[in-house]
C-alpha cells in the first residue's frame, strides 16, 4: 500500500471507487483484507470458502460503492456485505444451519478485559474461544478484537441488536466459565 494510500479515508476510498477507481479498490481491501478474512473464516471454519465470499463481496463493494449512504462505517459496510456474501455461498451448497435465538437478557457480566486479563494464558483463550458456538464466537470477535459496536455487529450479523446483546452477554458468561477453570 502507498503513501497515498494510507493517508486517505476509507469513506475517500468508496467515492473514488464509485468514480471507477480500481486502485481504490485495492487499497481498501489491502486495509481490510486480514480482519475481513479472519471474520469469515471463524464463520465457516474454511480459508477457501472464506477468501472466495471476501472475493465476491470486493466485487459487490465495486458495483455498489455509489449506492454508499454512509449510515453505517464503510468497514461495517464490507463487513456486512462479506458476510452476505458468505451465506449466499453457504446456502447454495447447503451447509447453513438454522440457531434457535436466546431470549434477550440484560447485560450485566464483567468488562471483557477483566475476563481476558483474569485468563493470563493466551492458549487457554485461544481454547475456550474455540469452544464457544459459532455465533457466540463470531459476536464476541467481532466486539473485541475488530472492535465494532453493537449496533455494528447487528448490521454485520444480520440479526435485532437485542439478539446481538444477548449472545454477548452468553459468550461472556461462557468464557468466563471456561477460563475460571483450572
């Protein structure tokens, strides 16, 4: 990535992408490529499968830039689009599974760097992480390590806010469960 590049927003990026600017288009998927991949791969569990959705939605970024209303991040945006993307792809080789959705609870567990800071041991993160659903999973990634706000993960998820709230609070609960273990 240039100079250039790095010094320009990623909302200066989506106008020059729907003005055709391919290079554009390169450098805001060479910023988001890592934590996009990420995502989509901790949703499917397959790098392919994952670099082929994140593929498919640098091409829907490119025919719908222009349609950008900026109500949400453009990071959110891809994201949002990424995981469309994903589940098109999931759904036509008929590998997506239906969750049944928790009841909304309110969120009152600890702060999640208390519970990252009480682990102390990053493979027990790593593995208690890894036992979490993949919606419990994906929510909690996307809140704390790509740092998106709720109503981010709403959009991206595709789920109501208050569903979003509640496998946090679950994952949370879980996680703290599991790293309280000894």
């Amino acid at each position: 990535m240039t100079d250039r590049d790095m010094m320009r927003s990623d909302v200066d990026l989506i106008g020059e992408i729907a003005a055709g600017d391919q290079s554009a288009l390169r450098a805001l998927y060479e910023r988001h490529r890592g934590p996009l991949l990420a995502f989509l791969k901790s949703k499917c569990g397959d790098a392919e499968l994952a670099a082929d959705a994140a593929q498919d939605a640098m091409i829907e970024v490119w025919t719908s830039a222009s349609k950008f209303s900026g109500k949400s991040s453009p990071k959110t945006w891809m994201f949002a689009i990424a995981r469309n993307k994903l589940v098109d792809r999931l759904r036509k080789d008929a590998r997506l599974t239906v969750v049944e959705e928790p009841p909304e609870v309110v969120d009152d567990a600890p702060d999640p760097t208390v519970v990252i800071a009480r682990a102390q041991d990053a493979t027990r993160v790593r593995a208690c992480l890894a036992n979490l659903s993949e919606s419990h999973r994906s929510v909690i990634e996307l809140a704390f390590f790509h740092e998106l706000k709720y109503e981010e993960i709403a959009e991206v998820e595709g789920a109501p806010l208050g569903t979003i709230k509640t496998r946090i609070y679950h994952a949370k609960k879980l996680l703290m469960r599991c790293l309280g273990e000894r």
